[in-house]
C-alpha cells in the first residue's frame, strides 16, 4: 500500500490477505485513516515519534486482526452490533496504534551481530526459502511414503529457524536450536545411507513412541504394542529401564553390524551421531545441550562466540541438507526444473561458501 492509501488499494490488500469477505471493509478502511492521522498528529507533538514513518500496510494489519479477535472471542455478538457499540471504534484504534508503535518501533532489541540483509544471511534465506517452496508441492505427512521429505523439510525449516533467531540477536538460542538440526541431519544421513530395513525400523519405532506415550486410542492396540517392544528388547538382551532408550534409538539395530561399531550405544552421541559418521561434532553438540538446559553457559554466554560457532555450524549442517535435497530433488523433477534449480546453486553458491570461509576466517581470529 501507498503511504495514503486509497479505499480501492485497502479493498486490494485485504484481497491478497484472502481475509473473510463478510468483514465490513467500510469501517476497517474508516479506521486506518483515522488511525493514520492520529499517528501523524502524535509525531508532530511529541519528538520522540517524530522519526517515525507509519508503515500503513503494518497498521492495518494489526487493526484488522484486532478487529477478526474481538469478533472470534464474542461469537454471540454481530460485527454491525460491535461496530455500533460505543467506544469500540475507539477502542480498536487506540490497542493497534499501541500494539503498532510498541511493536513496530519501540520494542526491546536484544542487539545483533548481523541482520536479514547482510549477505551472510540474506543469501542463505534466499537458498531455504527456494527449498522449502520445492519441497512444499511433495506430499507430506505420510510417514510410510513420505518419511525421508518430511525430514528433510524439518531440517531445512529448522535451519530457517536459526536464521530468524540470529537476525534477532539471540544467539544461544539460535544454537540451541542448532542441536535439533543437527540430530535432524544425522537421522537422515543413517536412513539414507542404510536403506529399507532401516527406514522400516524407524518407522516401526515410532508406532513405539506412540504407544509410550498414549497416542493410540486402542487398549488393545497399546498393550500389543508394547508385547512387541518386550519381545525386541529382550532379544537384544535389554533390560526394562532401557525401553525408553530402545523406543527412540533401537530402530538402530536394523544396522548390519551396528553392535560391532566400536562405542556403539543406544543414544545419539554414540549411536545416531557416530553411525552417521558426525561424530566431529560431538562436543559442539554438548555445548549446544548445555545452553538447551539452561546451563550457566547460557546465562553467562559470549554473544559474539556464539553468534560464530552458531553460524559456522548452520553453514556446514546446510550444505549436508542440500547436497541430500539436490540428489532427490533433481531425479524428481522436469528438465526445466533442474536447470532453474541448478542455475540458482550456480550463481548463489559462490556467495555461500564466501560467507562461511569469511566467518571461519574471523572466528580462527578470535
């Protein structure tokens, strides 16, 4: 929208919201007019607003969604009667001026040591969020086809995740949610590289997680549930406090050998991480674990190490997710597809790996 926008421009953006077409489109637009010169009036007496441009197309929103709760939260009461009521009008327009200036340009800012349009995170958004519109037209959510996908589509949202968290200065958090990320690529890499029996098994246990935790509305169906899980665990000669621990790691015995891999064990470090062959990254990993369980570490943490070590790691879970993406995205697709795709790995990439061997390059320094 303009700076003034017009009542046709309002109709439009509440169009391309595709917000009900019963609301009454008349009073919002009444609304944001009115809105927008209080807030015009409030720059000119007070300085502190002054530097302040009201970004229309902001309000609106948040006037909008204030308007859809009121009316969400009194079901009982028409929109012409709330519109009617006295004082709504104002109301309405004082909370979203509020919410927008509070919000919008007075809110708390933790401090960052980057930002969305800084080049090393600007490409790597660009780069997720053409993937996940790509793995958006799969079909998902149906484990026994769609397992290896919905993975991967958590891991790259995961890594979306981290970007947002690091644009907002919260860099502990960004690498405690690293952590997820990371246990999310080390699960693909083993079902990838292992194959069916594999797949088979991860799917098999998480019909056990389901059971341990109540997820089936079936008693029958739990109890045999769980005389299977008994008969597995006693196969491998575990005993009954380990059934937690085979629940969530015990698909891992489809493995050929696995219990033969020197420290193998029923956990992520030594079972998932290790088979996965990340086993590098094992005390990064427990770092990452003591910020997730609100160490000192994370209370008393070096914002700029953790900015660096958080988006070293992101780069290098990344590039394992994509070189994974790009081998089953491109055996799926079109010609045309595959050179687009291929296309924006050619001119992007460059910028990618420059970004990561300059921040490598600056945490060696530190």
């Amino acid at each position: 929208m303009s700076m003034n926008p017009s009542k046709e421009e309002f109709y439009s953006f509440m169009d391309s919201l595709q917000l009900p077409r019963e609301l009454d489109r008349d009073f919002l637009f009444d609304c944001l007019a009115t809105a927008m010169e209080g807030g015009e009036n409030l720059s000119a007496v007070n300085p502190r607003f002054s530097s302040f441009m009201i970004n229309p197309a902001f309000l609106a929103m948040y006037l909008i969604n204030e308007h859809i709760f009121y009316l969400s939260c009194h079901p009982e009461v028409k929109e012409a009667d709330a519109i009617a009521k006295d004082g709504y009008r104002d109301i309405l327009i004082s909370v979203s001026l509020d919410k927008y200036y509070t919000n919008e340009h007075l809110a708390y800012q933790m401090g960052s040591f980057t930002s969305r349009f800084s080049p090393t995170l600007s490409t790597i958004d660009l780069y997720l969020n053409f993937i996940l519109g790509m793995l958006s037209r799969y079909k998902k959510n149906e484990p026994e086809q769609t397992l290896l996908t919905d993975i991967m589509m958590k891991g790259f949202q995961m890594a979306n995740c981290v970007c947002r968290l690091l644009e907002g200065g919260f860099e502990t958090e960004a690498f405690s949610t690293w952590r997820t990320l990371h246990e999310n690529e080390c699960i693909l890499q083993v079902l990838i590289k292992h194959g069916k029996p594999v797949i088979d098994a991860y799917l098999k246990h998480i019909g056990y997680g389901i059971a341990f935790r109540g997820g089936y509305s079936s008693k029958e169906k739990t109890d045999e549930v769980f005389v299977e899980i008994k008969e597995k665990m006693r196969k491998a000669d575990l005993k009954s406090k380990d059934m937690k621990r085979f629940i969530e790691y015990g698909w891992l015995l489809a493995i050929d050998k696995v219990t033969e891999i020197e420290g193998f064990k029923l956990n992520f470090r030594d079972g998932v991480q290790r088979v996965a062959g990340l086993s590098n990254y094992s005390k990064v990993y427990e770092m990452s674990s003591e910020i997730a369980h609100s160490s000192p570490l994370l209370i008393y943490s070096e914002k700029n190490y953790f900015y660096h070590i958080t988006i070293l790691n992101l780069y290098e879970s990344f590039f394992r997710l994509e070189k994974i993406f790009a081998s089953i995205y491109m055996s799926t697709v079109g010609e045309e597809e595959r050179q687009r795709y291929l296309s924006m790995r050619s001119l992007y990439s460059g910028e990618l790996l420059a970004s990561y061997n300059m921040k490598k390059a600056e945490f060696t320094r530190n």
